[in-house]
C-alpha cells in the first residue's frame, strides 16, 4: 500500500493544530474573560423574584371604626410550558373560580411563561385550587380591599385597583400613606420549577402601610346616607347631597351623595356614581348665597339695619326682569325681612347699596372660585366671572345667588364660617395616621382666616334664625332648639344659554343651636317635583340635625332675638 505523501500528512496536521488551537482559545474565553457574563446568564434563569405585597393601611372613622380593610388574598398565574392537559384543568379551573373555560383555553396554550389567571382570590377558594396540583398553576401572595359597612360613603373612600393601587376618592389621595411599601423573595429554581437546596433564597420584607384615620362617623354617615335616600325618593328628585361639618373644626362628620354604589363592585357600576359631587360639581346656588350678600351689608354698614326698603314683586334689571318667588303688592322689609322672606328684589336692592366691587370681594373671601383645599382629588373651584367681566345684570342675579357656581362643600363653608364667629376654616376629612407600630400621628389643624366680625356674624345669626323662626325655613324647626338657616331654589341652566323651566336645584343650609353652634349641614336635592327648597330640603336637613343632637349630645342653647324691625310672615 502507498503511504501518503509527507506533505499531505503535514498539512493535515497543521489543519488539526489550528482546529485545537481554535477550540482552546474559545474555552479560554468563554472560560475566562466571558466566565462572569455566562454565569450571570446562567443565574438569571435559575433566578425567580417574587414581589411580595405590602399590607395596606385600613381606614377608620373618628371612633376607629373600620370602614376599609384589607384582607389575605391568592393570585393565581399559570405558566403555560408546563401545562399538558390544557382542556382538562380549564374545565377543573372553571369550577373553582368560576371562571369560563373558552376563556381559560387560550391562557393555558399561551405561547409565555406567565400568565394571570384570577386576581385575589379569597384563601379558601384558593386553597382549594393549590391543593389539586395542576400543572403549571402557580400562587402569590396578595390581598383585596373589603369595606365591612358596604357601601357607606363610598364616594369619599373610593376604590382600589386588582394592583392594590388606589384609583378613586381617599385611596387614591392618600395612596403613598396606605400602601407601604412592597418586598420580594428571589429563589433559585430548577427547570421543574422546584426550589434548589443550597441555591439562593432571600427575602425582603414588606413594610405595611398606615392606617387613615378619618374626620367622619361611620353611625351617623349611614343614618344620613338613609336620610338622603328617603328623600330623594320623596320627593321623586333626580340625586342629592347632604355634607354635616363642625364649624370650629372643620371636620366633616358625614358626606353623602344619591345615589351611590358599592365600592367592592365599583367595575360594573356607573361611573357617574363614582363622583363625590359635593366636592367634585358645581351648582348655582340660588338663594343659600343670599348669606353673603346680608354679611358684606351688615359688615360694611352699606344699609341700616331698620332701614325699610319698598320691594315690588318684579322689576327689570338691564335686558332681563327678575321676580320673587311668589306676586304680592309693593312691601316694606328690611335686610332681616329680604333674608327671612327670601326676597330676590330686596336682595338685589340691597347689593346696589352695596356695589359690585364690595359683593365681588366678600364672595371671594368666602371661598367662592377657589377649592377649599381638603385634599380631594378632583375638587372644584366653582365658577365665578372676574369683576371686570360683570355685566349689568351681574350684581343682581349673583346677590340672589344665579350667574355663578359652587360645590356644596364650598357653600356650607359659608355657612360654617358665619356660625363660627366670622372665621372661615378650611373643611378636612382626615384626623390623622396611625403607623405600623400603632402610635398616632394627628393631622396639622385646619388653616383659618377671618372674613367678617363677630358682631356681624351674630347679626347674621339672628337673620338666619328668624328665617327658620317665621320665613321660608319653617320646615326646619325643631322643637326646643334655635336653628339658623336658609333656603334655596335655583334654577339649572341649559348648556346652550338661559335656564330650564322646570328643574330646580333645592337646598337648605342652616346651623344649630343658633346661639352656640356644634354643626352646619346642607341639605341639597337635584330636580325635586316639589321644586322649593323651603318643601323638599328643609325637611332633609331637620332629620339630619335630629340625628346629629342625638349623635353628638347637643345641648338646645339659648334664644338669640330677631332682626331689628322683622315684619311678620306673608
């Protein structure tokens, strides 16, 4: 047999050499310079982080009572790799978690290695599943908001999204105090999905979150939310809001709006009942502002006080003619009269007295055009037009309270302020925090101004109880208690210009005991068929007050005299 030439087998084994030389020069770098790169790589697949969820902060009523808390939860994933039997554990998912199997199919054939399946889903309902052992079924940790009074002010509270993250009202104000903050535990796992012996295991801790301790009493939210149910469906009106406040703390005891929904299905309700339209929506208030032109009269002496003005039944104000609620002959009244009667002629005679300039600056003073700054997401400034933006008609229709828009919280500040002395404080919902160790934190107290006197406050005092006493508020008595207070009828404007004819906004505001006052509280209906506010709100607000002389033990105070030269009730 020939033997291969030399050369052949020289350059044979120089093809091998360079082969070799190219393998070991690879491990060199894949074992030495690139070594960190692919054992991170290699890490990072064995590596599994698991987010662990903070406990969110409840929140508690004045008395820590709960009103929201949350509880343990399961969130169920699956990873499609490992699931072999896709129509088989659909069907035995869909009878545990009541879900539908065509929707289970795709998740389970997914082409991922992740996938939600149901999101907190209570313990027991989940331990049911865990113990089956599915396939690729996986569970962490999780938790879901429950609201044990159901939905009892739902609109101030809020809701929490499926990521614990609160989306509406007080928990998503105060979402950074109730959530806490979130830890994770990083395993290393095998290809099955098995914990390594020996591999990594850490853990980080969650830190919890505060719990929110509120201004409102869970007791008397729930009477007044019943309060305003009852009424609204009375008096046959579209909706309504009734707001009860402390007028020298500025804590509010009770916030309603009609109607309402329950919080833990807030996804299927209508997002309209989300708002909390005492904070959220503006309204022309009709004659509840009347209030404030009576106070800039009183504090700027623009118009004696037993001054007897001539007020018709209607008279024209530049293109528009404005009338009282009622035709009568041409009458005596003075600024006690106008407010009891609730007289729109005498009102927009007195503001002439008066002057654009000094209403326009009272109105702002007491807060119209500006948020009260409760800490609310989405709260409202109202609508009020610049002075220099006034037209002839302006003085007249906004001393009667039309031409410009609040929210109720704006408007039983206005009140609030007057049954305080003349000094305005800003509405608050919160107390306070309690941290994870359990010690209280209280909130800073509300920031105060001073807007009228208190003489002139006491003036007005004796108007408002004069109005209850023998003026449109009658409805509003209460026997063996003074109360002060006002009545509103406004009418609703069209979007296009002008008002509708027949819709009304109703409301009393009004304060008790009038000598000594403990609590304001508005109560506002959206188109009652009984129209006035003096029929279908006043009789809301006395069941409110009822329930807050009996709630906070209010003692009946002392008789405060009437207006100089008030004329008996037409």
């Amino acid at each position: 047999m020939k033997r291969p030439p030399m050369r052949r087998l020289i350059a044979l084994l120089a093809v091998l050499a360079l082969a070799m030389g190219a393998i070991v020069l690879r491990l060199s770098v894949l074992q030495v310079s690139q070594a960190r790169a692919y054992r991170s790589y290699a890490l990072d697949q064995r590596l599994h982080t698991v987010t662990l969820p903070a406990s969110r902060g409840r929140v508690l009523d004045r008395s820590d009572e709960a009103m929201a808390i949350s509880l343990p939860a399961r969130d169920v994933y699956v990873d499609p790799r490992y699931v072999t039997e896709p129509w088989d554990e659909a069907q035995t998912i869909s009878r545990i978690l009541g879900l539908k199997v065509r929707d289970l199919v795709p998740q389970l054939t997914a082409d991922t290695t992740f996938v939600y399946v149901a999101r907190q889903v209570d313990l027991e309902t989940a331990g049911r599943l865990e113990r089956l052992h599915l396939a690729g079924v996986g569970f962490l940790p999780s938790s879901r908001r429950a609201y044990p009074a159901g939905p009892l002010a739902p609109q101030v509270l809020g809701f929490v999204g499926v990521d614990g993250v609160g989306l509406a009202g007080l928990e998503l104000e105060y979402q950074s105090v109730l959530a806490g903050k979130p830890g994770e535990r990083t395993q290393e796992l095998d290809p099955s999905g098995q914990p390594i012996v020996g591999g990594i295991d850490a853990e980080r801790l969650p830190a919890p979150g505060s719990d929110l301790v509120v201004t409102m009493d869970r007791d008397f939210q729930f009477q007044v939310q019943a309060a305003l149910e009852e009424a609204v469906k009375a008096n046959q009106a579209q909706g309504g809001t009734v707001i009860v406040m402390d007028p020298r703390t500025g804590d509010i005891y009770a916030m309603a709006t009609y109607p309402w929904f329950d919080p833990k299905e807030f996804a299927t309700a209508k997002p309209a009942t989300w708002r909390n339209r005492a904070v959220t929506d503006v309204f022309e208030p009709g004659s509840v502002n009347k209030v404030i032109t009576a106070a800039a009269t009183v504090q700027e002496r623009s118009l004696p006080l037993d001054e007897l003005l001539l007020v018709p039944w209607k008279m024209r104000v530049g293109d528009f003619v404005i009338h009282d609620a009622h035709p009568h002959g041409v009458e005596q009244m003075t600024l006690g009269d106008v407010v009891a009667q609730s007289s729109n002629i005498g009102a927009v005679e007195v503001a002439e007295r008066l002057g654009a300039p000094r209403l326009a600056t009272y109105l702002s003073k007491f807060g119209l055009g500006q948020v009260t700054g409760i800490g609310f997401p989405g709260e409202s400034a109202g609508m009020m037009l610049p002075l220099y933006l006034w037209s002839d008609t302006s003085l007249a229709t906004m001393a009667y309270g039309q031409g410009i828009a609040v929210t109720p919280l704006q408007m039983i500040s206005v009140y609030a302020t007057i049954a305080n002395g003349g000094v305005w404080v800003r509405p608050r919902l919160v107390r306070g925090t309690v941290d994870p160790q359990g010690a209280f934190h209280p909130a800073a107290p509300s920031p105060t101004r001073r807007v009228v006197s208190d003489a002139t406050s006491q003036m007005v005092t004796r108007m408002l109880a004069y109005a209850v006493k023998a003026g449109t508020g009658t409805a509003a008595q209460i026997p063996g208690f003074r109360v002060a207070g006002k009545t509103g009828t406004a009418r609703i404007p069209k979007p296009t210009g002008g008002y509708y004819a027949d819709r009304y906004f109703a409301s009393f505001i009004g304060y008790l005991p009038a000598s000594d006052p403990k609590v304001v509280i508005a109560a506002i209906l959206d188109r009652p068929t009984t129209v006035y506010g003096g029929v279908a709100a006043a009789p809301l607000f006395q069941q409110v007050a009822r329930y807050a002389i009996e709630r906070l033990g209010i003692a009946p105070g002392n008789a405060v005299p009437p207006p100089p030269h008030a004329i008996p009730a037409r």
